[in-house]
C-alpha cells in the first residue's frame, strides 16, 4: 500500500479502489488502514476517521466513506461529526481547568459556588461527586416530556428542584443526560462562560484542537449526517422505547430528534453533542497522555490529572446496568470498553461507537468517529478492531521510531 507517510496536509487515496481510505500511515503502521478497510468492508460503515499520537507525534491520520447515506459527499479531512458522550470527558476538562485555577474545589459543595443547587436536599453534592459520576441526580423531572432542555433557564429550575436518588457518593450511576448540563450551569455561575464558548476560548484555539460544543454555521457545513439506530438499545431508550432508567433520564428529548436538527447542532448540550474528528480528539488525549502538557502550555496540572485519571469507582453501575470504572470525569478502561485492555487508560465511549482515550504509560493516543451509530451496547467490532491493529503496530519492531519532525505535537 502506499501512504504518504511524511506528510498529514496531503491525502492521495491509499488503498485497493473497491475502498478508498485516505489519509495517512507512518511506516509500521499500515496495519490500521487494513483495519480501517475491514471495517468499511463489512458493511456496518458509511464514513468514519480514526487517528493516533504517540510521544505526541501523529502517527495515523485516515478516514473513509461519505458524509450522508445517499453517499454523495465523501468523508473529507476536516469533516465533522457528532462524538456524543465522548463530549462529557471534554465537558469535564473544562471543569477540572476550573479546579486547577482555583476557581472550584473538588471537595466543595457545589451549593458553594450556586446556592439553589442545594434545594431538595443536594447540599452535600461536591465538585467531585459530580465529576465521579456520583451526585445521584441523573435525573430531571422537572423538565417538559419532550422538550424543554434547550432553555438554560427551565434547566437551571428544573436541577435546582430535583430531588437526589441517593445520599452524593454512594451508588456509582452514569448520569448519561442530566451530568453535562450540570456542569454547564456550574461554568456559567463561576465563569460567566458557557462550556462550549471556554471550551472555544481554553482549549480549542490555544491547543489546536477542533471540537465543538455548539456549531457555528461555518462549521456545519463540514458535518456529516449523524445516523441513527433503533437497533441499538441505548438510542431506542433515549426514544422512550421501553422501561428502563434511562428512558427516565432522557424524558426531556423530543421524539422526532434525530442528533440533526438546528437545535441540536446549534446549542450546546455538554452531555452529548459535541462535534469533532479523531484527529482532534487523538491531540487532546495524546495531550493528557503526556501529563497535561503541549507545546509549553498547561492543559492540566500533572497533579491533578493523576488524581482524575485514578479509579474512583469499579462497579455495576446503575444507569446501565454494565460493569464500568469511572475517574473524576473521564470513564477508565473496563470490559465493555477497554480501551485496549490496560488498566491504566482513560477516555470516554459515545453511543454509537465513537471514542477518544489516552494511554499514559505509553504515551499514546488513540481516536475513532463516524457517523453510523453501531448497534452495540460495548466497544463494538470496528472499534475493537482499530485499536487491536493500532497497539499491534505501535508493539511490532517493523514500525518506524524515527518520527519526521514535521509531524504536528
């Protein structure tokens, strides 16, 4: 196969014509591209990107397929889609960014910094609790059946009135829709900002990272149509199909949303419609891969990136009812997602398959996107696949140590 493997600003097809992956491949790596074609083979693709950093140095840059299902635009270089929950681990950064200035402490009680939050008995709720996934308030009542959760007012009332399952700390509960929206009236009280517009102003344009919290028209126009699956067991209980805790948790989303409407590529949902690419996702986590720091800034202090990334809970949680590890705001590598199977490694899945994760102790990277939703409850095949090749090559002796210095940090 040929790759252009000195340069990621050119991207010649790089494979057999019945798939077309583009991008590229650093010598030794060529087997993620297999990877990639394996999955658009099988059927289960309609575009995708996957990419990969190591000591800082992008190694993998390729994507696949088209935008839409009609496939009339192909999947570009800097196409856009919705990552869903990988966007509670970016939503987290920014607020343990906050912790690190001194602006929140984990220990506080979030009623410190937004008083109403303590009504109905949530005065006990920390900063940490919130991030450890353990306030107990994964729920919003209060909020209109099927609407309602674009006004940040109502949001505001309706968390400021909810009552907590459970006393803060004691049942681990993956807060799947209420923990972004937290989070977001939180930066609002003690920053003035909201999370998508710090997330523009802290992280995305000091590190170069594109990843959106509410897009921009000017943005929109690179996105692909996110495209979703009844099939799947999460999304249809975000539809209110059936009985379960989740389908409670996301009472508030409209029946006919789709993840394409204005409004949901317009607004900022801090739970879950972030839009990004693997290239974007892999520089940030290949960033808190190597302690928080790129290009003599500070995304986070070493410090407390250890503490975040340390396992705060490793249990059945409630929310799903899977086996999951959780640190403060980033999920850690479990059995429905391993992230390649060492322990040490944290990111955040999103539902349908996307997922960013660093490797810290090898100071390695890894990301994945695309636009069908797979119909899985796990990691699910193509993911497992990418990341199997990605840490086969990275372990293989053939691959290229001697990394050009263009490549971008």
């Amino acid at each position: 196969m040929q790759f252009r493997s000195q340069s990621p600003h050119h991207s010649p097809p790089a494979c057999s014509p019945d798939v077309d992956i583009r991008g590229f491949c650093l010598p030794g790596f060529e087997g993620v591209a297999e990877a990639m074609r394996a999955n658009m083979r099988a059927g289960q693709e309609i575009g995708a990107s996957f990419a990969m950093q190591v000591d800082g140095r992008l190694v993998v840059d390729i994507w696949a397929g088209h935008q839409d299902p009609a496939k009339t635009r192909a999947w570009e270089q800097d196409t856009l889609v919705c990552v869903r929950s990988v966007t509670k681990a970016v939503s987290a950064t920014c607020i343990l960014m906050l912790v690190d200035r001194g602006v929140l402490e984990l220990e506080a009680p979030v009623a410190r910094y937004w008083s109403g939050f303590g009504r109905q008995g949530k005065s006990a709720i920390t900063v940490a609790h919130l991030l450890s996934q353990t306030a107990g308030i994964p729920y919003l009542d209060a909020l209109p059946a099927r609407g309602g959760f674009w006004d940040p007012d109502r949001v505001c009332e309706a968390i400021e009135a909810q009552q907590p399952q459970w006393p803060a700390g004691t049942v681990p509960c993956y807060h799947s829709f209420s923990i972004g929206l937290i989070y977001q009236e939180l930066m609002r009280r003690v920053d003035g900002r909201t999370v998508g517009k710090f997330l523009r102003e802290e992280v995305s344009q000091p590190f170069g990272i594109e990843f959106h919290i509410g897009l921009k028209p000017e943005e929109d126009a690179r996105r692909a149509q996110w495209v979703p699956d009844l099939g799947a067991a999460s999304w249809a209980s975000m539809k209110g199909i059936g009985d379960s805790p989740m389908v409670r948790a996301w009472q508030a989303l409209p029946l006919e949303e789709d993840g394409n409407s204005p409004a949901y590529r317009f607004n900022e949902f801090p739970s879950g419609n972030g839009h990004s690419n693997a290239r974007a996702m892999a520089r940030l986590f290949g960033i808190l891969a190597r302690g928080g720091h790129a290009g003599g800034r500070q995304l986070l202090s070493e410090a407390l990136l250890a503490r975040a990334s340390a396992e705060c809970w490793d249990a059945t949680e409630y929310m799903t009812r899977r086996p999951f590890r959780y640190g403060l705001g980033y999920m850690l590598s479990c059995p429905p997602f391993p992230f390649g199977g060492h322990r040490a490694n944290f990111g955040h899945v999103g539902t349908g398959g996307a997922f960013g994760f660093a490797d810290p102790v090898r100071a390695l990277s890894m990301a994945y996107c695309g636009n069908r939703m797979a119909p899985v409850a796990d990691q699910g095949p193509n993911a497992a696949r990418l990341i199997e090749a990605a840490y086969a090559c990275h372990a293989s002796p053939a691959r290229s140590l001697a990394i050009d210095s263009t490549q971008p940090r």
